[in-house]
C-alpha cells in the first residue's frame, strides 16, 4: 500500500546556509583543525533543566556526540560529508547552540527531539531561538547504555537538522551520516553512501539510486518519502525515463499495486521506458481475483502517465475525472470481503495522493479549482475498512 506523506516532519521550511553569514569553504579543513573547534564548544548552551534531569555527564555526552558524529563524516572523504562537518562546526563556532530538555518533547509525546532548522522555528515564548535542539528527557536514561548510544545519535541527528536539513525535502541527510555514523551494527555501507556524496538536490538521480539501495536494504521508513522526492523530480522534468523508473521500482519495493502493473505495461507498451524493471513489473499477470478493479487501476494508471510522463496535467485532470468514485463507493458497501474493501481502499489511496500531486503541478486556477472538487469527493467517501464500522450499525 502507498503511504502519502504522514510523517510527523515537524520543520519542514528550508532556507540557504547563507543565512548563517558563513560561506562554505572550498576545501574541508583539516581533522586536527576541526575537532579543535569542536574542543571549544563552550558555546553550547546546555539549560538547566538538562543537567538537573541528567547530571553534568549530559554535556561530556553531547560533546562526545559531536566529536565522534565529524570525525566519522571527516573519515568518509566525500565532497558532502565534508561539507556537513564544517558546516557544524561553524555554525557552532558562530552561532552557538540551546539544547533544552523537557519531559514529552517540545511538541509531541512520541518525539524524542526536535531541532530548529532556521529562524522560521524559533519559539520566542520559550526563549529558544534557532540554532537550537529540544531533547524530550523522558526518551533517555544514561545507566541504559543502548540508550546513551540512541542519546548521543539523536545529538548529532538533530544537530544536522540545525544546518537547514530537514525530512522530506532535498537528500536525506539526517537520517543517513546518523545511520552511517551510530549505527554500525546496521546495514550501515549504503547509508554511508548516501551521506557522503554531493547532491544538486533531492531529484539527482545518483541520489536516488543510493537511497534507493539504502532503503531497500535497511526497510528504512524513508523510502516513504522517496514517492514525493520521485514526483517532485517528475513535476519539474516530466517524462524523465530514469525518474519514472525509479517510481515503479519504489512502488514495487513498497509491496506491489494493480496500478503499479498497468503503469508499467503502459510505460513498456508506449515505450516510455524499458528498464528490466519495468520490463518484470510491465510481464505480471494479473490474478483473477484482481479483476473488479482492473478498470479503475487502467485509468489512474493512464492518468499518472498523461500526467508524469507526457505533462498533460490538463488531461490527466480529465482521466481522473472520469472516474466513477460512486460506484467505487457502492462496490466497497456491497462487499464486505476483507480483500475487496482493502483493495478499493488503495485505489482511493491512490487517488488521494495523485491528486495532491496535481494539486502541485497544475497552473492555472480553474483547474486548481478542479482538482480541489475532485478532492472534496474522495474526501466524503467512506472507504476506511473497519470492523467497528460493522458493529455499530
Ligand atoms: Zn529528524
């Protein structure tokens, strides 16, 4: 099943590192240079409610954190992680940083930090101001070495996060330098990998193919969020072979979809693209308990190819609302199979996250307007396949 994009992505804006008035220097500076830098952290404003929850070891961890977290970077020899590093220290040297400790994390009780990504996320009342880290104190307990392990990758996660990474948006670089640096046990090859290269952006296809592998490898969550960095790549260039490509390679990772076969089929017959991929997708027969949704999947898979592939956002527009969510709605109140209701319940899935994707892509406001009717029906459909649905009537 394709998950839109439910992740609690608590910072999502993203600015240049310009803002920090710190250009980013040609080469990377040496080790011994940076981590001389690092020793004088005592720009680190750790409050008290850290220390007081934590004791005074809180800052050697932090401290420890930071250390270990550029020395790996520094030690990948990539253009990107180099960068990283100096872009943390300096920043650090520059800006200082706040790290505030609070019980239930600043905005959520299932986070265990957040960090600012720029001035945007500054929160006045609490006097915190970018760059700063919140640690919910409640995630944490030091005598637990797994957890001061987790402690001390979460630091450093959310330290790159006051870079102006963030998820979601552009490489995931987060996830991946925390990954190839705290988690060796882990398939952590690929995530170094990801975390050292240098990418245009979140659309380069060599970033792409990495976190691809990555996620793949790992059953990392964020392949989530490759669909959205796939259909940005595809909004901007559409028809692009190698993007459309990695589409149906995500959806088919994700657990394979009756829209993923007909999109590949169409991409094979229209010889839009002919990976072994798309070839192997494109040669799936479909199982006779499919048929009932045959119809519907052939016209969102037509409409995601009018729209990713040949930019026709106006006549996708039209596939889609040629659609006939009525008698979708009928079939799921008539069925009560398990499978059935499931399967309706991904094609309206589907449907809702190809039309936030329109939404993006299309220019002019009547068909805005459109897509946003075509949104509020799938909006007042009733496809959530539930047992409590049945006992209450
Ligand atoms: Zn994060």
């Amino acid at each position: 099943m394709r998950l839109f994009l439910l992740l609690g992505i608590l910072f999502l804006s993203f600015k240049a590192f310009a803002q920090y008035g710190c250009e980013v220097k040609s080469g990377p500076n040496s080790l011994d240079d940076l981590l001389r830098s690092i020793k004088k952290l005592n720009s680190i404003d750790v409050r008290s409610s850290c220390t007081k929850k934590f004791g005074t070891s809180f800052t050697n961890y932090v401290n420890e954190s930071l250390n270990s977290g550029i020395k790996c970077l520094m030690n990948l020899s990539g253009k990107g992680s180099a960068q990283i590093a100096e872009k943390i220290t300096s920043l650090i040297k520059l800006k200082g940083t706040t790290i505030e400790c609070e019980a239930n994390g600043a905005k959520s009780t299932t986070s265990i930090a957040t960090a600012s990504i720029n001035e945007a996320n500054n929160i006045p009342s609490k006097n915190l101001y970018h760059p700063y880290l919140v640690i919910n104190s409640d995630a944490f307990d030091f005598k637990d070495s797994n957890s001061l392990d987790k402690f001390k990758a979460t630091i450093f996660h959310e330290t790159i996060h006051n870079i102006s990474y963030g998820h979601g948006e552009g490489p995931e670089i987060a996830y991946s330098c925390e990954d190839c640096c705290f988690h060796k046990d882990q398939n952590n090859k690929l995530a170094c990998e990801v975390c050292a290269a240098d990418y245009q952006n979140g659309a380069d296809s060599s970033y792409l193919q990495k976190i691809i592998s990555w996620a793949n490898a790992t059953g990392r969550t964020h392949s989530i969020m490759l669909d959205q960095l796939t259909y940005d790549g595809l909004i901007k260039s559409p028809g692009s072979k190698q993007l459309l490509e990695v589409l149906v390679q995500l959806e088919n990772a994700h657990g394979q979809t009756l829209v993923n076969i007909f999109t590949s089929k169409m991409l094979l017959e229209e010889k839009i693209a002919d990976s072994e991929i798309v070839k192997s997708i494109a040669e799936i027969e479909v199982p006779k308990k499919y048929e009932d949704f045959i119809v519907i999947a052939k016209k969102i898979a037509r409409a995601r190819i009018d729209f990713l592939a040949k930019g026709d956002y106006k006549l996708a527009l039209k596939d889609y609302r040629s659609i006939d969510l009525d008698s979708l709605q009928k079939m799921f109140d008539k069925d009560e199979d398990p499978f059935k209701q499931s399967q309706i319940f991904e094609l309206w899935l589907y449907l809702n996250d190809e039309a936030e994707y329109l939404k993006k892509a299309v220019t002019s406001d009547s068909d805005k307007s459109e897509v946003e009717d075509f949104q509020f029906k799938l909006a007042l459909m009733n496809v959530v396949q539930t047992k409590s649905k049945k006992e209450k009537n």
